[in-house]
C-alpha cells in the first residue's frame, strides 16, 4: 500500500508540473498590442492638431490686433497733425510758385486737382535749429486715395516739397468749412483775404472702415471780429 501510494503521489506531482507547463507565462513588463497602439497613435494626433489650431488662432488673433492698433496709430497721428494746423491757422497771405497773391485761409470741395485746403500756421516747430520763420504755408491734397499734407519751406514763391501722406485707402472726401454765423459752406473763397472759417468738417471714407468724421476748430478765426458788427466810434458813437 505504501508503494502504491508513493506512486501514485509521483505521478500526481508529474502530472501537476505537466499540466503548470503548458499555462500561457505572463512576464512583468509585457509590451501593447497593436490596437492599442492605433489608439495611443489617434489620441496624440488629435491633440497635436488640436494645439496646433489653438497656436494658430492665437498668433492670427495677435496679428489681427497688431493691425488695428497701427491703423489706430495712424488715425491719431492725422488727427494730431491735422489739428495741429488748423488750431495754429493765422490770416497771413501768402503767394504761390507763380507769384499770385492767395488768401489766408481757401478751402474747396474734393477734388484732386487742386489742393483742397492752402492757409498758413503758425508755431512751426524748428528741433533743428534750421534758417526758417515759426511761419509756414500748408496744403491738404487727396490724391490716389491718399490724404496727403504739404509744407511749404518758405511762405512765399516756394516749389512744393514731397507730400506727407495722414491717410490711406480713402475713396471719398467731404469738407464743410463754418463761418461766423454758424452756416457750413462746401467751399470757402472769402471776399476779404483775410477772413477764415471758424471751424473745418472733414469726412473721410476708406476702404474696409466706417466713415471717419473729423470737426477742427481754426485758429485766430475764433477771436476774429464780425465783420457785420459797428466798430468803437462809428454811427452808435455819432453826435
């Protein structure tokens, strides 16, 4: 019995080793199947596009705020200038290239061939220390789409110098010139050479962007007299 015993345990023992031998091995560190690497593979590229549509709206939006802060940046410089003129404008008459006599202040309706707006301002600034007067003669021209400013070097007789262009892209042009008593004319060609409107509209239409309205108060005209007005010592004053 006990031989048998000691058998039949041998052989139970062989047969469990067998039987342990033919079981699939699972190791520690076993690698992905290929489904799983399809997966992983989708996922990385849908972030990937997904960052990349995000780099690419934000440098687009940079850009497109960059751009509006120039066109910003422009605005303000023409304004700045063009009130700095039209605040300054003084009644001085002045003469063109060819000697004729021009008034202090002509103002036109837009046109191209013609500058649309010829005074003289005062305070014309000199950081160069340069031979020239604290006068100068300006022209406005709009000319291929483009609001140009021409200052003059001498107030009188001078050829004109290469324009400055305030702005850009501009299809129309309206001007209205007020005079002293609140009336807005389309042109200015005072009878007296010396008088000037009170005030300048200008309204600009560009291409891409709503109508730009401009109003500038000009200069000395504010304290000019009225000319309707009875001076000291006239008929009131009669004995």
């Amino acid at each position: 019995m006990s031989g048998q015993e000691t058998l039949s345990q041998r052989d139970l023992a062989g047969l469990r080793e067998d039987v342990s031998s033919t079981r699939p091995v699972r190791f520690a560190e076993q690698g992905f199947t290929l489904v799983e690497l399809l997966v992983a593979v989708m996922i990385f590229a849908m972030l990937s596009i997904a960052g990349v549509a995000l780099l690419r709206n934000s440098v687009d939006g940079q850009a497109a705020i960059r751009t509006h802060l120039d066109a910003l940046a422009d605005v303000q410089r023409g304004l700045a200038t063009l009130d700095a003129d039209l605040s300054q404008a003084t009644m001085r008459n002045s003469r063109t290239e060819a000697g004729t006599l021009a008034p202090a202040f002509y103002g036109r309706a837009a046109q191209s061939d013609e500058p649309l707006m010829q005074f003289v301002r005062d305070g014309w600034s000199n950081p160069g220390n340069l031979r020239h007067p604290s006068l100068q003669k300006v022209e406005y021209w709009w000319r291929d789409g483009r609001f140009e400013r021409v200052g003059y070097e001498a107030l009188d007789g001078a050829a004109p110098p290469e324009p400055a262009t305030l702005f850009d892209k501009v299809t129309a042009v309206t001007l209205r010139y007020r005079d002293r008593k609140g009336a807005w004319l389309e042109r200015w060609a005072p009878e007296r050479a010396s008088d000037m409107p009170t005030a300048v509209e200008i309204v600009l239409n560009r291409t891409g962007e709503a109508p730009l309205t401009l109003r500038f108060l000009v200069g000395t005209a504010i304290d000019q007299p009225d000319p309707d007005e009875a001076a000291p010592g006239g008929a009131d004053n009669a004995t």
